[in-house]
C-alpha cells in the first residue's frame, strides 16, 4: 500500500512539473511573440505618420515664403496682382505673424482667408 501511494506521489509529481515547464515555456513565447509584434506595428505608425505629416506641408503655401507663382497657383482667388502685393506687403513690413494679417493687404478679406486657412501657413 505503502509503494502505491509513493508511486502516485511520484507521478503526480512528474506531471505537475511537466505542466509548469510546459506552461513556462508557452508565456515565454507569447511574451516573445507580443514584443515582436508590437515593434514593426509602432515602426509602421510613425512612419506613416512622418509621411502624412510631410504631404500636408507640400500642400500648404508659407505666406512669408511663398513666390508670386506659387501664392497665385496655389491659392483660390489670387491672380499675380494679388499674388504680388502679398509679397510687397510682406517685404515692406516683415513677415506674416499670423494668418489673420493677410487682411492687411488690400483686396484680402476675411472670406479669402476662410476660403484658403487649410492651405495656409506662416
């Protein structure tokens, strides 16, 4: 009686260190297996976010920057004459501190800035 409780013991024994090695091993690999994953993941993030970032200022117009061409091509609602008074504007009293003082130019209005902020910067 005495040998059979010892061999039950024993391999109870075998099997719970055979199910803790096994599951040792099984978190060790998810853990390998989550780090891996989560590293390209945040690579790709900001890599497209750089790339989102970059294309949104090619598309806006520096208005302390811009050439006549470019302010003309560009924006809505300004022709080379306007196109060239914003550049003698702002190479007689400086650069633009803000959007807002594109309506110090004459012809600017409020309603051309509202038509253009999203291609605007300064």
């Amino acid at each position: 009686m005495l040998l059979m409780i010892k061999k039950k013991i024993k391999f109870t024994t075998r099997i719970l260190i055979f199910a803790i090695g096994f599951c040792h091993t099984a978190l060790a690999q998810s853990d390998q297996l989550k780090v891996a994953n989560d590293q390209p993941q945040t690579t790709t993030k900001l890599v497209i976010n750089k790339m989102d970032n970059r294309q949104l200022m090619d598309d806006k117009v520096n208005i302390n920057t811009a050439s006549e061409e470019e302010l003309a091509e560009k924006l809505n609602g300004v022709g080379l004459k306007k196109a060239q008074l914003i550049v003698l504007h702002r190479k007689k009293f400086g650069g633009f501190k803000s959007i807002e003082h594109l309506q110090d130019v004459p012809g600017i209005g409020l309603g051309f800035i509202e038509k253009n902020r999203e291609k605007l910067t300064y």
